[in-house]
C-alpha cells in the first residue's frame, strides 16, 4: 500500500488523490452532494480518516468543535495543512489507520472518503469495532467507496483496491459489535452518488450514513437489525420476486399499477415537483410518477434487497428523475421544505413510533405539499388469536384507521382524510388469488409449489382475517397547511 500511494502521491494534486484526470470537474460537483447527505456538525468532535488532501477536511472545520485529519501519506497530510492549517480547530495526524489508537467515547462524527476499499475484509472489520468505541453513543459514520470496479483512469502499475459489492458493504458494517457486545452500526442511509451517474454512467461510488446504536438481541426476532430481519425474512430477494408475480411488474404492494394510478391521482402532480417515496419496494410506482407526470422521485426503503433490485430495473427504465436509496425514514435526515409530497405504500406498518415518523414527513413536506399513505391497519380490540399470531409473527405495529388520522392531525397535517379502504382490499386480494390461480402453471416455471402455496394460503389468511374484522386497509390523505399559525 506505501508502494501504491508513493506513486500516486508525489505532487499531492486532486487528480493523484482521486487518481482520476477529469478529478477537477468531479470534485467540484460532488463535493456539495456530499456535504448535503452529511448530519448537523455544529459544535461537534470529528475524526476524518484517510484525509487526503483534505477536500472535505476545510468543511468540516468550518463547522465542527474539533477535527483530526488523518492520512497515510504525508505529501498529502502537508498539502492539507498548507490550505487548512489556518483554521485554529484541526489536528493533522499522519497514520496507517489500522494503527490507530483513540479512548473511547472521543467522537460524535467520523467522515470517511475512500478508506475502506484499501482494507482487506480482517483489517476493516477490526477499524469498524475500533470505531463503534471511539464514537459516543448515537454518533454517526458516513463513508464512500469505489464498488464493483474501478472508476479512475489514472495508469496503475498494479493495483491493491477491493471492490467490494454494496451489498457486503452491508453485511460486514451491520455485523460487527463493539467489545462490549451492547452496540453496534445501523444504516440510516446508502445511496450511489449522483455526479458519477452524471458525469461518468458510472453508478458504482456509493456513500453510507451509518449510526452506533446499542445491540438488542432479542429486538427483531432473532436478527441484529431490523434491516436483517427484512432482507432474511418477509423481503428475501426470492421473497421479492414472488411478490412481484402476483402484484405486476415493478409493484410489491397491494393492487400494483392498479392501485398506484388511482392514488396518485389524487396528488395532481405537476412537472418539477419532488417527490419522496418511503418503502419504494422495487420502484414501480416511482417510474410511473416519474414517466407519466415528469415528476422528480426519491424512492427510500430499508430493504437492501428491495433497492438492489429497485437500481437494476433503473438501468433498463432509463429514467433520470428516479433515484434510490436504502434509508431509514426514523433516522434519515433532510432540510426542512425538501420535497412536495410524501408517498408511501403499506410501509409504516413496521414502525413502532407513527407520531414520530410523521413529524419528520411534515418538517420535509413544502407549506401546501401533500402526503399520502396505503397502510395495513386493525380493527377495534380484542383481536381474535390468529390475527394476534400474525401481528407478533410480522413484528407490525397497528392502528385503527381512525387513530392513524388521528396522529396526522396531531402533527399540524390539514385536510386530513382517514379512509377505511377494507372492501377494497378484498376485491383487490380476490382478483390476485384468482389471477394467480389462472397463472399457476406459468408461476411454477419460475417458483416452486412451495412458493405457490405461500401465496395462496397467504392472500386467503388475509381475506379470513379481513372477515373477522381484524384486518383492515387504510388509505390516509393530508396536506401541510400554507402558512403554518403558532
């Protein structure tokens, strides 16, 4: 690694660091996007690792209480101190982070810009657990790799990066735990960078926002995360694509483009108006949005797998106006005013603290936006067993539709409609059990018998439960008044 980087280092220019030659015009533009996708710093300690020639490093001081900037290269660690060392709030550490040594609790903040690519799988998984230590409780670490292949077209005699693929990117910062066991990361945000996609076709630079939280091991039916829980669970990739049989093309929630047209209508979209989708699925609704009224979408879902599958259909759907991003919407932060609409079908049902997520959909929603959710709902209580089993086995957090519109008004929403769409539901859940009926023979080609029962037996529970009054389907409307009266 000191072989690779004293070639690359000599004159400490943007374009050895970024070992790119059109680095200049890149830098410029995704520096802001960076910076955009960053916490509120004000006031707070800030570990940068893998410096460089500190780009990023003037930004974070501007800010921060406190930075340490460290590099491997001391060319660069110079050249960063020659444009930054005037700023009385950065310490300038030269290190092979491997070696690094801090107490714990030090940092609220650690920023990392193409570090963990350089580390072999042992190296980076002992950094992270250092870093779940030097980071307070509820600090955060955002860091951006190069993933599948290389993106600069600087020569290289040789070349010692690990393209690692989003996904175990995933895999391996979820899985590590402090020494103590009780903390561990969780992503509050993982999205390609844009000016790449831009510039260069090239969505392989992807950035994670992740946050120490403390480890529950019993909180999400046996899985670290409640991310895991989802992608091993109810939202495996082959649980995905057996959704997305019976619901249509692009669509993993009730009534598919069916019910996707009707809804959306009742926004009136106009061109130009951003729209943030919450637990997109696999993007169907958002190309839809985007194609028929030429709207900007942000499709957001804490599935890995679901976004996965979201990007690859992006490449054949061609559609600049659609990006994705797999985000916490509890934890995921935006300016206030971001987006025109909030969009979000059968998603929140996983969420424990619905208040709380709607007071984040208000302070993104532009005075006169809209919101609007399809979401499973209950009936009255007590619950029969078998809808009681059924809640407990999906981990689902339930209201009436009426005390969900409830909590929308609470929040300051106006024009509140909460509609109970139950008859609906099951006029929908009948015409897909029986399309899947008549499909059988097809769906075996790709699934198996297994598979097929699961659905079957699956929408005619759903219909039972429907029966008993215990399941319902709400379809939720609000708007964010004009002019907000204290």
């Amino acid at each position: 690694m000191t072989q690779f980087w004293e070639e690359h280092s000599r004159d400490a220019t943007v374009e050895e660091m970024m070992l790119d030659s059109s680095a200049a015009i890149l830098s410029k533009e995704e520096k802001p996007e960076i910076i955009s996708l960053l916490p509120c710093l004000d006031g707070l300690n800030v570990l940068e690792v893998g410096a460089g020639i500190g780009r990023f490093t003037g930004h974070l001081a501007k800010l921060a209480n406190q930075v340490t900037a460290v590099d491997f290269m001391q060319n660069f660690l110079e050249k960063n101190r020659e444009d930054n060392g005037y700023r009385g709030n950065i310490t300038f550490l030269q290190a092979d982070v491997t070696h690094l040594e801090f107490p714990d609790n030090s940092y609220d903040f650690i920023f990392s810009n193409w570090l963990f690519m350089y580390l072999n799988d042992t190296e980076l998984m002992a950094l992270i657990q250092k870093m779940l230590g030097w980071l307070k409780p509820g600090g955060y670490l955002f860091f951006r790799e190069s993933c599948f292949f290389q993106s600069g077209d600087a020569e290289r005699t040789f070349n010692p990066t690990v393209y690692r693929t989003p996904a175990l990117y995933n895999h391996l910062l979820t899985s590590v735990t402090s020494k103590s066991g009780d903390n561990g990361f969780e992503i509050v945000m993982s999205k390609s960078v844009q000016t790449y996609i831009k510039i260069k076709k090239n969505q392989n630079q992807v950035c994670w926002l992740l946050q120490k939280v403390p480890r529950e091991p019993d909180g999400h039916q046996g899985y670290v995360t409640f991310q895991k829980f989802l992608d091993n669970q109810q939202y495996s990739r082959r649980g995905i694509l057996r959704y997305e049989k019976i619901f249509g093309e692009g669509f993993v929630s009730t009534g598919g483009l069916e019910t996707t047209k009707e809804f959306i209508s009742m926004l009136n979209l106009i061109p130009g108006q951003r729209v943030i989708d919450v637990g997109c699925g696999i993007g169907g609704g958002d190309f839809y949005m985007a194609k028929t009224y030429g709207v900007e979408v942000l499709g957001m879902d804490l599935s890995s797998n679901m976004v996965e599958i979201a990007m690859e259909r992006a490449i054949t759907e061609k559609t600049p106006l659609v990006q994705f991003e797999i985000g916490d919407a509890t934890r995921r932060i935006f300016p206030e005013a971001s987006f025109d609409v909030v969009y979000s079908r059968d998603t929140i049902l996983h969420i424990n603290d619905k208040r709380a997520l709607f007071e984040r959909f208000y302070s993104w929603i532009k005075p006169g936006g809209k919101l609007l959710i399809t979401d499973y709902c209950c009936g009255e209580r007590p619950w029969s067993p078998v809808f009681e089993e059924y809640v407990k086995q999906r981990g689902y957090i339930l209201y009436t539709p009426e005390e969900y519109g409830q909590f929308l008004e609470k929040v300051g929403f106006v024009k509140v409609q909460a509609l109970d769409r139950t008859e609906q539901f099951v006029q929908v859940l009948n015409k897909e059990l029986t399309r899947t009926q008549e499909i059988k023979q097809k769906f075996l080609e790709s699934f198996s018998e297994e598979d097929y029962n699961y659905i079957i037996d699956g929408w005619n529970e759903k219909l039972h439960r429907c029966s008993l009054g215990d399941q319902r389907w709400g379809l939720f409307y609000a708007e964010k008044p004009l002019e907000i009266v204290a």
